[in-house]
C-alpha cells in the first residue's frame, strides 16, 4: 500500500456489517491507511517523523462517518496506552453525530457539520486531541425538508428521558412540536433511540461534562423546542403582532427553560428597541419578521451549544506536557459529501465548496506535484489529463468578484434582496462555463461542479449569510440565571466562527442593536477561512486519500448499482488515478534519506549518503522496476514492503547475535563468580578449621593450669511468658511462590502483633517513607471526606466487598482460596482512589477504578462512566470487564466486623467536636452497630443513620411529581412546571369540547 492510496470502496452495507465488529476484524483498506500513517508519523519505513492527515471524502452515504470511527479505534489500539484518554477520545464519536448529524433522503445518519480531528503523539503515546467543526448546518433546527428529520438529539431525548425528567425539562408528546413535525418513529425505533440516548449521555459522562453542565444543556434543547411552538397574530389596535392565546403556555415555558423573564423574551419577538440621540425607539415586527425572529433565536441557541460542546471537549482532551516538547499528529477529516437534492439552498453551496476544494488539493497531490516531479528528474513518462477544477474554485472564491464576496456585497446593503443577488449573479458570470442563469422566474442559478451539475435556489441566501439575531437578545441572554446560557452569548466569535468561551466579547451600551451589522462577519467569510486554515494544515502533512463509495442511492444493503458507482469513479478522478498508481512511482525518497535507511542492507560501517551507495544498495537486492533520477529515487508502492521484508530479516539475524553473545557474556560472568565463591568458601571453612584448632588448644592449655575442679554454671531453664507479646520478634519465614501471587518481601508475615510493614520501603530512605506515609494520609482523608457517605450502606455499613486500605498481597492472600469469579474493592494505598482484585482463572487481576473529574466512576480502559461505585459493580455483574470479559460473581465478604480491613479506616482522627460543645462521637451510642472503639466508623454509621431517620416522610419517600432523583436540575423549574399545566389545560380543552360536539350529534 502507498501513502497517496486513493482507492477505497466502502459502501454503506460494508460499513452497516463493520459497525459491530471489533478492532481485530477491521477492514483490509482502513486497517492499511491506520497503520500506515501511524508508522510514518512516527518515523518508521523511510524518512522522519512528520505530521500525516487522512481525508476521508465521498458522497452523502457513502460511510465517512462510519469509516471515520474505524480509523480512530484501530490508531488507538496501535497506540496501546494505558490511560483513559483513548475511550475519551473514542466517545467524541457518538457525542458529536448526536447533536450534529441527522436523516436525509440521501443517508440516515449523514453529518450536517464537518470535523477534523487532530490527534497529538509523544512518541507513540496519544498524549491529546483537538477537534474543528465546520459550518453546522444551524437551518435544519427551524425546517425540514420532506423525508427528512431534525437533529438526532431532540428525538433521542424523547425516548430516553424517564417521565420525571420530561416534565423537569418540560418536554411533552413529541408529536405537539412544530420544529420536529410532529414526526417520530415506531416502538423498534424508540427502543433504538432510547439505546442512542443512553450512549450520549454515558459519552457526556465519559468525557468530562459536569451535571449541571448536562442539564443545562437539555434544558436549552427544551426552550428551543417550545419556542418553535410560538406562534403570531395581528394587533387590531396599533397593526403590530401578539403572542396567540394558544401559545401563550409555550411562551412562559420557553422563558423557564431558557431562564430568562417572559416579558423582555416577548419584546425581543416583537420588536426591535433602539436608542437615538439619547431616545429609545421601538419598532414593532410584522408577523413575517416576528416568526424569523423566533427561528433566529433557535438556531443561534442550538448552534452555540453546539459549538460549546466542542469547545468543552477540546479543554477535556488537552494534551498536559511540557510546552516545550514537540509533538507529532495525525489529522481525521470527516466533512460532508457532495450533495444534490431536489432543492439546493445555501447550506449545499457550502458543502459542495468544500467538496470542490478537497477535489483540488486531491488533484494536486496526486496528479501535479507527482508529474512535475517526473518531468523535472527527466524520466520517461506519459502526461496523463485530469479533470482540473481550479476554475470552479475562482468562480466561487475569488475577490473581489467571486460568488462568495458578491454574497458578502449584498449583504451588507440592508436594501438587498435575493432577486437583486441573483441578478448580480447572472451580470457578473455571464459567459461562465461553469455558471448558467436559471430559466424562466425561477429565482436561482446553477454551477457545473466537478462532480456534475446543480441548481440552487437563491431564495434565504442574504438572510442566512448575514446570520441575523434579533436586538436585545444577546443582553437578555447574557443575564440569564442559566449559567451556560450565560457563558454562551458571553463568549467571543473567532475568525473562522469558533466559540471561545474563555474569551468574553466586548460590551458597549447600546451595542446590542448593533449585533450582527455589517461589521459582524458573514456566515460565507467565516467559512471561507476556516476552509484556508484547514487547507494550510492539510498541506503541511502527508496525505492520506480514503475515497469512499456508495453502492446504490436506494440506502439498501447487499445492492451494487454499476452506474451509480461508475459515475462517482469518473467525476472523482478515479479512474485516472488507478492509471498513475500503476504507471507511476508513489515513493520517492531522495539519495540521502534512502542510504541512512537502508545502509545496513550493505552490513558494513560508514556507508556514505551518496548515489553510489544507494545503487550498491539496490544491486545487492533483488528489486525490479526502480528508477534513479538526478536527485533522487522512484520506486513503486510495494518496493518499499520488500525493503522492509530485506531489513526485518537482517533485524532477526541481530537479535540472534545479540542473544549468543549475551548467552556467552553471562555464562563466562557465572562460571567466574561461581569460581570466585567457592575459592572463598573455601578460604572461610580452612579459616574456621584453624579457629578451631586454636581454641581447642587454648582449652587443652588451661586445664592442665588448673589443677582444682570448677564446677559449671547451672543452665537456666525458659520461662514461659503469658502474654504472647512479650515473646521475642521472629523474623518472617519466606514461603513459596503462588501462582496466584507474586514474590514479595513479606509473603509470609506471621507475627499479627509486630505493626505490618509497607511493601516497598524496606530499601526506602527515611524522607521516601514520610512521602509514603503522607500520601497514605491523604488517601484516607479524601475517602473520609468525599467518599465514605456515597459508599456507605442505608444500615451504616459498608457494602462486603469493600475492604478498606488493604495491601495488594493482602487482597491476593484473602482470594486464594476463593471461587472463581469473586472479587473486592479497596481503597489505593498511593492515590485518591479504588482498586478492584478479581480471582481469575490460575491468577488474580488488578482493575484500576478512575475518579473522572466530574464524579463519576470509571474502570480504566472501559468505555462506560457510573455514577457510583455500587452501580459499577453491579454493572459487571452482568457486562464483562474488557478485555478479558471478566463477569464479577461473588463478593469477598469480611471475616468478621472487626477486621484488619477496616482498620485503617476506623483509626481516622476527627475534629474534636467539644470545641462546638458537641459530644464527641465515640462517647455517643450508635444504634447499628456495638460501640468497638472505632470512632470514624462509628462517625460514618451514625451520620448515615441520623440522615435516613431525619424527617422520614421526607427522606424515604420517592421524589414528587415533577421533582428528580438528580441532585441537577433547570433554574426555573417551578415555572416550567406552571407552563406545562397551562398548556396541558389548553390542548385537553378543545379534545373536551370536540367529544362533547359529538355526543350532541
């Protein structure tokens, strides 16, 4: 395979079949494309390190997206880290496609925003990720056309939410909102959306996203929906428009979501308020104006929570390393494909423009730059013709007369119209082969792309480009008591049009009807230099071209229609393409690059950087069809996996050498030191032969001095001591390895009376072991602080399987001879957080649990959050622990209540409470449990106790109506609530009056 691999047939029933397979059975072509940008970028195979970018492109269906999350599952198991950053990274799939892809007549799940997803490499480690959106496609919120649906997110919502949550968010039957038509699916679909729904929330969860964040968030989601129920009518008395009676309700539920007043979110409806010379003036809408002031409002809202989620995980997924190391990337581009439906508006202009420009950087690449380079090192070689759209792109994108800046020009005229547009369209371009006036009164014009033609209808061009918000709402939202709401309109818009909370915009008074004038950059400029900055990136790496297919515009499975494919082949250069990938030469690496790779192949030191030596290289191979050029190398894509066989084998002939040699080395060491030893074994027992002698001499001399008899001392017999303490300390005695356990140095610690030691500091100095200690002290104090009261049981105990702060030979020896399957939590001696020892099978497992930063519970490497511990666990009492699939059976339960587990827990010193004249907790009577002398624990039971008996009919009874079992909740709930009756009274009022009418009849 070769780096400018164009070739890629991936269909939609390919990727429908790939979707649920893991990363061990990936397809052949992304497999190639993963591994190869992976091992370029880090230097591997010929070259240096350099940044690699892979563009995935294709029609709307084709199985980007799908191909998308293939590409990032496998660079992610090539990175084998060990850290949570790769599941995170993995979740930003799912999040995103929620709130930005939806179903058209062309694709069910196509993505109406394009992302480029840099991921950032130490070495080999992912160390974060930074992600770019472009141009969401904010008009779908507001209009659907036929066949087609709203965002994924508000149907998810719906079939997700418990009944609780509805009526907390105020979301009522679907079928009652306009901006979702009413429209949702059957029960098999509701059962997939609810599924859907449980994977954004697990991926909000995962990522990072705070509670409160979460429903905000929603609540947002909510107010937007209720405020495309408001609806107009005239004024009889001064010709402005009102709220009609039916939508009053929808009104006041709008403002409780948002968090704003109902009467300053009905001025900005219905009126524009400015101020002149010191006069405030007020400007009362039409029923036309009024209506696209509603739908302005819900697609600025909708877009900047969009464009905040980003945002968000971009500051999660930052990489924390020293600036001053450099990192290596690998870039993902997953943008729309090119579209043509029946009715084309702005936002397909958009997405064929980008289509158009990642056509030219295709053509660029592998046509240009490779043919220049042939001509330029004289090799024989055929020109071969493309289809070059470079004029298509000047059409679009020149200045001052290109379509984007006449879009730009009229926009800025507050007397511009579409038809005045259009008519300057048709004056400017007339001639274009690539632009052709609409027929007749069609108000519209059509471009001849380079993957066909389409007509576009003009009508909405100003009003979208400008991106219009009504006066005053940018400061009704601002003081919004929703704090994200607030954070949203705080924020500044970049040049490219990317939200940056951190970054609050400047605030004048009286600015807010200024809001989006002509100083405010269009939606077209915004997007015209996001697409430079995404092409300067794309240049500034190595390509990577992963051209996708779709089989049959039916959106069936198993169905290849030929023309439908053969036409995508032609209109995207591929049939070219295959042409100069087998006549030409994809790797062309230069004279010195080659020899510094490959001079070991000549097996001998000092191979020069020279043309000789790389020619004596290739000559001592068996290669076939390379050429040499003045400066450089041609070879054909697979000659560079036969170098690579020729260097691998060489690689096994060393570590051969390296193994005989190390043999060798040590063997000859060990026949030393053996020798060495005995010689001095020898020394000692010739030494201990002569001290023995001696002193048998010295004895022998004595007596014969001493003629009288001297009578021995009388032997002492032991007493045997009562208290076993006051025996003398036994050393440990070592025991044999298990095959359960590892060797330790205190495997076999026997005295329970002696203090236990700490593994690992025996050879620790003393400043280490105070390190130690202290870091065991603040593990304790966070479990006292924040943890014992989540984990503590309603009868003040805690649940079998958590042991306390117990040792990891500890946790082994208590599971030995255990049955398999069971398992225990306990408490990290290093770090504020859990470890899980599972009894597997012929040994035990250690499961690192991680404390994410918004509370929830994580086992490392899997990619589902809990909000608690005990959920976790019964969790994986029923799902498999990855990537063994481990199932948790049966808790370790403690020998008795006085355990050594606990032991370090129930040492806990609290503030003493007799500085409040409190009465301190050990001398108070805990009802649960005997009183042992344990005053934490018995802190901890008594403060779980006193909670669960403290006003009962409050504490265990089920939240009321409209309350939530979420500590999170909207701001304004009790309005919301208000609202949802008012409305409810409202729609049952005429169903009560129809059924009456017929029981008349």
């Amino acid at each position: 395979m070769n780096p400018f691999q164009p070739l890629q047939l991936y269909g939609r029933e390919v990727s429908e079949r790939y979707r649920r397979l893991q990363t061990d059975a990936l397809p052949p072509h992304i497999f190639a494309v993963a591994s190869r940008a992976y091992h370029a970028m880090l230097g591997r195979g010929g070259g240096g390190p350099r940044n690699q970018c892979i563009l995935i492109s294709g029609e709307s269906g084709a199985g980007k997206t799908e191909s998308t999350k293939l590409l990032l599952q496998h660079i992610m198991n090539l990175c084998k880290g060990n850290s949570q950053l790769e599941q995170q990274i993995l979740q930003v799939n799912p999040l995103l496609e929620a709130f930005g892809n939806a179903q058209t007549v062309m694709n069910d799940n196509s993505s109406r925003f394009g992302k480029y997803i840099q991921l950032r490499f130490q070495k080999n480690t992912v160390q974060g990720a930074k992600l770019s959106e472009y141009l969401l496609e904010k008009s779908r919120v507001v209009q659907q056309d036929t066949g087609e649906r709203n965002f994924h997110i508000f149907y998810y919502m719906f079939a997700g939410l418990s009944s609780e949550q509805k009526e907390m968010y105020g979301l009522l039957d679907p079928s009652l909102y306009r901006y979702i038509s009413g429209r949702f699916g059957t029960q098999e679909v509701a059962e997939r959306w609810k599924h859907k729904y449980q994977e954004v929330c697990n991926a909000l969860d995962m990522v990072g996203f705070q509670e409160q964040e979460q429903v905000d968030m929603q609540a947002i989601l909510a107010g937007v929906l209720s405020l495309g129920n408001v609806t107009f009518e005239p004024e009889e008395s001064n010709g402005s428009v009102k709220v009609s009676e039916v939508s009053q309700g929808w009104l006041k539920a709008a403002a409780g979501q948002f968090g704003v007043q109902e009467d300053e979110l009905l001025k900005c409806l219905i009126c524009t308020t400015s101020v002149t010379r010191g006069e405030q003036i007020q400007r009362f809408h039409t029923q036309q104006q009024a209506e696209d002031a509603r739908d302005s409002i819900a697609k600025v809202a909708y877009g900047r929570v969009f464009d905040w989620i980003v945002c968000k995980i971009n500051e999660l997924l930052a990489e924390n390393v020293d600036p001053e190391v450099e990192l290596r990337e690998i870039g993902i581009l997953d943008i729309f494909g090119f579209e043509n439906f029946t009715v084309n508006r702005f936002e397909q202009l958009c997405i064929n423009l980008a289509n158009e420009q990642l056509q030219h950087f295709f053509n660029h690449h592998i046509f240009q730059l490779e043919q220049a380079a042939y001509k330029e090192e004289e090799l024989p070689w055929e020109t071969i013709t493309f289809n070059n759209n470079e004029p298509i792109l000047n059409l679009l994108l020149a200045k001052p007369l290109g379509l984007l800046s006449l879009l730009d020009e009229q926009s800025a005229f507050p007397q511009a119209t579409d038809k005045t547009f259009v008519d300057k369209l048709n004056s400017s371009f007339k001639g274009s082969l690539h632009f052709q006036p609409a027929r007749g009164r069609v108000l519209g014009f059509s471009i001849v792309h380079y993957a066909g033609k389409v007509q576009y209808d003009a009508r909405g061009f100003l009003e979208k480009n400008r991106d219009t918000l009504p006066a005053n709402i940018r400061g009704l939202f601002i003081n919004s008591i929703t704090p994200l709401l607030s954070v949203l309109f705080t924020a500044t818009i970049s040049r490219t049009g990317t939200l940056m909370p951190h970054v609050k915009a400047k605030v004048t008074p009286g600015a807010d009807d200024k809001f989006n004038s002509t100083r405010k950059q269009s939606v077209g400029a915004q997007f015209r230099h996001s697409l430079m900055v995404l092409m300067e990136r794309m240049y500034s790496a190595d390509p990577h071209f992963v051209r996708c297919i779709k089989p049959n515009n039916q959106k069936e499975p198993g169905v290849l229609d030929n023309q439908v494919v053969l036409l995508q082949l032609r209109y995207n250069g591929l049939l070219e393409t295959i042409r100069i990938r087998r006549d030409g030469f994809s790797w062309r690496p230069s004279f010195e690059e080659f020899a510094e790779r490959y001079g070991i192949l000549l097996v001998k030191p000092g191979v020069p950087l020279t043309k000789e030596s790389c020619l004596e290289i290739l000559q001592s191979t068996e290669l076939k069809g390379w050429i040499c050029g003045k400066s450089r190398l041609f070879f054909k894509y697979w000659h560079q996996e036969q170098l690579a066989k020729y260097v691998e084998r060489l690689e096994r002939a060393a570590v051969i050498i390296q193994k005989v040699f190390r043999g060798f080395r040590c063997k000859k060491s060990f026949l030393k030191l053996l020798a060495e030893l005995r010689a001095r074994a020898q020394r000692l027992q010739e030494e201990a032969e002569r001290e023995r002698l001696r002193q048998l001499a010295l004895a022998a001399e004595a007596q014969e001095r001493n003629s009288l008899p001297v009578p021995m001392p009388r032997k002492r017999r032991p007493q045997s001591s009562p208290h076993p303490s006051d025996q003398s300390q036994q050393p440990p005695v070592p025991r044999p390895r298990s095959k359960l356990t590892e060797s330790t140095p205190f495997d076999n610690f026997l005295n329970p009376s002696v203090p236990r030691p700490v593994l690992g500091t025996e050879g620790q100095t003393g400043e280490e072991a105070n390190m130690r200690k202290l870091k065991r002290g603040a593990t304790l104090r966070w479990f006292k602080e924040t943890q014992a009261q989540k984990v503590m049981q309603d009868d003040g105990a805690f649940p079998s399987w958590l042991h306390g702060m117990i040792s990891r030979r500890e946790a082994e020896n208590l599971l030995t001879d255990k049955p398999l399957g069971c398992f225990l939590v306990r408490i990290s001696q290093s770090r504020p957080g859990y470890i899980l020892t599972y009894r597997g099978e012929g040994r035990c497992r250690h499961y690192m649990i991680q404390m994410q930063p918004n509370a929830r519970y994580v086992i490392l490497g899997e990619d589902r959050a809990h909000t608690s511990l005990t959920e976790l666990v019964r969790y994986h009492q029923t799902v498999g622990i990855q990537p063994f699939m481990e199932i948790l059976t049966v808790p370790c339960g403690q020998k008795s209540s006085d355990n050594l587990c606990y032991e370090n827990l129930e040492s806990l010193t609290l503030s003493s409470p007799t500085d409040k004249g409190e009465t301190p907790p050990e001398k108070q009577s805990c009802p649960s449990t005997p009183s042992s002398g344990k005053p934490a624990l018995q802190w901890f039971r008594k403060t779980k106790n006193f909670q669960n008996q403290e006003t009962p009919d409050k504490g265990r009874t089920k939240p009321s109506s409209g309350e939530s079992s979420q500590g999170a909740f909207p701001r304004l709930r009790s309005s919301i609530r208000l609202a949802m009756q008012e409305i409810q009274q409202f729609t049952s009022t005429p169903m009560s009056m129809s059924k009456q009418r017929s029981s008349l009849h």
